[in-house]
C-alpha cells in the first residue's frame, strides 16, 4: 500500500514522538520499504517476533554483510574509517549468527543468570542510596546525569573488575560510541575514537587478567579465549560491548521510566503505596517507553511477509516502540498502567539474541524506581522542554531535570 | 535409579532465548512459534535439566519431583 509518511527517520519529530510515526506505518503500511535509507521498516508486534525467532531467515551480522554504506550517507573521505568501525562491530557476538553466536554468548552468558543477578541486588541498592543521598543534599537534580548515568556505569565496572576511578573515562568514551544509532554527517570521528580509546584501555586488563583469572566478568569473557571460543581481538571487542550495553540501555530505562512516573502521578501513587509493584512497574516501563528503539537484520535469503518479498541482504529494520504499542497485543496500548499483566513487550527483543543483561537491567530499574518515590514523593520536572538524542537505536533523553521540593 | 522429574516451561514467560535446547537438547525442542517444550524428561541427566533450567534468562522453566511434587528449580 502506497505511504505518504515521510520516510526520514532521524526527523526531528520522529525523533521527539516515535510513537506517533511509527504507530502511522504500523496501522498503515507495516511491512514499509523506506526508500531514502533502503531498509525495510518493520512495526507490527506479530511480525517483529516472527522476524527475531527466525535467525536463519534474518541474520544477525549486519556490519559483515551489509554491502551498502552507511546510513545516512558519511564523507566519502571517511569512509577507511568506517571500514574499522565495521569490523570492529563485526566482532561483537550479537553481531553473529549460529553456530558462533551460542559459542560466544556460553561464555558469559551464565554469569547473567537472574539468580546470579539477583545477587548484585543489595549492592545496587547501595549505590543508589549513596547517589540519592548526594543528591538529596543538593534539593535538586538532573536524573541522567546524577543519577541514571553512573548507577550503570558503576555497576557494570564493578562486575567487570574495573577500577572506580576510571568510570569517569570510561562513560566519556562510551559516550563516543553511541554515535553508531545518529545520523550525524561526522559520526566516523567519534566512533573511531570511541573504539580505539576503550580497546587500548582494555587490552592490557585482559591480558592481565589471562595471566591472573579472578572472578569478575572480564575474567570470565577472557576465559573465552582460552576455551577457544574467541580471538584475542574479540575479547577486546566484546568487553566493550558488555561496558557499552551495560550501561547505556539501563540509563535510558531509569529516566525514561521516571519520566512516564512522573507523566502519571496516579501511577506515581500507587507505586509508592504499594512496593510489591515495583516488578510490574519496571515491566510497564520497559514496554511505554522502551530503552532501545530499533535493531536491524539482514535478509539471509528472500523472504515474503505481507505481500513484499524481503530480497536476500535487504536490510530489516524493527521498531520496539512500536510493537510494545501494537493494539493487536496490548489492550489501551498507550495507557500507562504500573500493574499491566500480561505484559509480553519486546524491549529486551526475543529469540536467540534476546538481552543478555536483561535481568540486570530489570534488578536496577526495580530498585532505581522504588528508591526515587520512596524518598522524594514530590518529584517533578523543572522544566517541560524535553530533549532526545537524534538516534534510531537509542531513546535517549539529553537531560532530565527535576526537583522535590 | 534416576528419580523421574517433572519438566515444564511456561510459555507466558519463554521468550525462544533456546538455552534449554542448547544445554539439554535430548529435553527441549523449539516448536513452531519458537518457544521451548520439554517434550522429554528423561532426555538428560538431572544435572543438566537444573542447569538449563538456572541458566533460563526469563526463569520460565520449572523442575519437579514427578513423584513428591518437591519443586527442585
């Protein structure tokens, strides 16, 4: 069916309300070919589960694939750098297909189990209350900066075995990462340096920690090299990838759900009044306003869904806002609701690839939003002019003003 | 003797992650909609059932006495 929505998805007003968008195409064109970035523009819940359950159908490894450039179009002087960025990425083991991807995703995939998570639980509330309480004695603050941002930061340093001091760097770096998801024309840049600054800090702790296995997560992903599952170079890889994912996704949950509590003082009530909620809460989150906005696949062979025929290594592109609002699965889709059940979103995707750190982030956001209406009933914003980083990977939000008094 | 278990996955919480059928695949298969079925109990020994079920990402696998009902994960 022919489309008269604008196929430009780093639009400032796709990006300030993807559900208005992307809900358009989902009721109007689902299976949406967008010319202007040739990818294939995925929103329905049914088929966006149907795509990730069939990894022989939709490949996973994008950046080794992909015969295209970029998207948006970069310099054609940056264009080398690209080439590195790529096969660095290439490396990540959400970035392989089977049989690789089991092998590599063994390696920590147990050190992720939610009862192992569970465990982290008191020291997460910990930091919590520490940031809380600097923050408490200042009356006000932005909660991505002093309190989404290094929550994650210090936790995934923590599991990784990184020194405190060094979370500083390492956000600023990772930081330079997230240029992967904008469509910023000079994104090679920073990407590039992003990568090289993380790998060169890495790689003598990996090695270091090859010669002397302790029992923090970076020790486990090294063992991996040693059982033969990666190269030393995927090691490097994927350490930056469990500090990049471990964190980024978790900052976007705190303040996106804050916000959404916020939006909903009933739903703030009742949160406060009864913590039992704090699970469904966190759920409801994870589904109104998801942490990521969209993954890509590519086609590993033709493929025909509603009438379009996926040609081989066309490019796939599903939106998790979207499906988290499909009316086909949720009854009042865009109705916050803290006790919503069921609640099968897909914020942390589905299938083979679905989330390592899922329950980690579940575990921070549980505690993030139990400890915030705990402790300051009256929190709200400071300002309405709210802004979100020009990305289609990440619903970000720049900064998240608020106050309690 | 092994004592016989009661092995069951709860489709309102698997999310086709295949784990399981990585773990102990003489136990779980993937159906048609990609969800895990424990369509044979006895399939591994009762070590491997644990751990696939510990090792679930969404704990929807659950692991029983078949004879007591003593719940074991």
């Amino acid at each position: 069916m022919a489309t008269t929505i604008h196929d430009d998805l780093f639009a400032p007003d796709v990006i300030a309300d993807p559900y208005g968008y992307f809900g358009r195409l989902r009721a109007e064109d689902p299976v949406h070919w967008n010319a202007k970035y040739e990818v294939w523009v995925l929103t329905r819940y049914d088929d966006i589960v149907w795509l990730i359950r069939h990894p022989e159908l939709f490949s996973s490894e994008v950046f080794k694939r992909d015969p295209r450039p970029p998207y948006p179009p970069i310099p054609e002087a940056d264009v080398e750098m690209y080439g590195f960025v790529r096969e660095f990425f290439a490396d990540f083991f959400i970035q392989h297909d089977r049989p690789s991807h089991t092998e590599m995703r063994m390696v920590t995939h147990s050190y992720f189990t939610p009862r192992a998570m569970e465990a982290w639980r008191p020291m997460v509330r910990a930091a919590i209350k520490d940031l809380l309480d600097d923050a408490e004695a200042k009356g006000q603050m932005d909660v991505m900066q002093d309190f989404a941002t290094p929550l994650p930061v210090l936790v995934i340093a923590r599991m990784l075995g990184l020194p405190e001091q060094d979370r500083r760097f390492i956000r600023e770096l990772a930081q330079k990462l997230l240029f992967i998801g904008r469509g910023d024309l000079n994104r090679m840049r920073p990407l590039t340096d992003g990568i090289k600054g993380l790998a060169d800090y890495l790689s003598p702790l990996i090695k270091e920690r090859l010669a002397h296995p302790g029992d923090d997560l970076l020790s486990v992903l090294a063992s991996g090299e040693t059982r033969g599952a990666f190269s030393r170079d995927e090691v490097v890889a994927n350490a930056v990838l469990l500090l990049l994912a471990g964190h980024e996704t978790t900052i976007n949950l705190i303040c996106n759900g804050t916000l959404a509590l916020i939006r909903h003082p009933e739903q703030w009530a009742l949160l406060q009044a009864s913590s039992g909620l704090a699970v469904s809460a966190t759920e409801e989150c994870l589904r109104y306003d998801p942490p990521v906005k969209s993954l890509q696949r590519i086609a590993a062979e033709d493929v025909e869904l509603r009438g379009n025929v996926l040609r081989k290594l066309d490019r796939a592109r599903w939106f998790i806002p979207s499906a988290n609002r499909d009316p086909a699965k949720f009854p009042e889709p865009d109705r916050f609701d803290i006790t919503r059940d069921p609640n099968p979103h897909v914020a942390f995707g589905s299938g083979i690839h679905h989330c390592l750190g899922a329950t980690l982030a579940r575990v921070e956001g549980q505690e993030a939003f139990s400890a915030l209406v705990d402790r300051f009933p009256a929190l709200h914003l400071t300002t309405e002019e709210l802004e979100y980083q020009p990305s289609i990977t990440f619903r970000s939000l720049k900064a998240l003003p608020v106050t309690w008094n | 003797m092994a004592r016989a278990l009661r092995v069951r996955v709860d489709h309102t919480r698997c999310v086709g992650n295949a784990t399981c059928t990585t773990i102990a695949p003489g136990v779980f298969k993937l159906n048609d909609d990609r969800q895990s079925e424990a369509i044979n109990s006895v399939g591994e020994p009762e070590e491997i059932i644990l751990k696939a079920a510990e090792n679930c990402p969404v704990s929807a696998i659950r692991v029983e006495d078949a004879a007591t009902g003593e719940r074991l994960f």
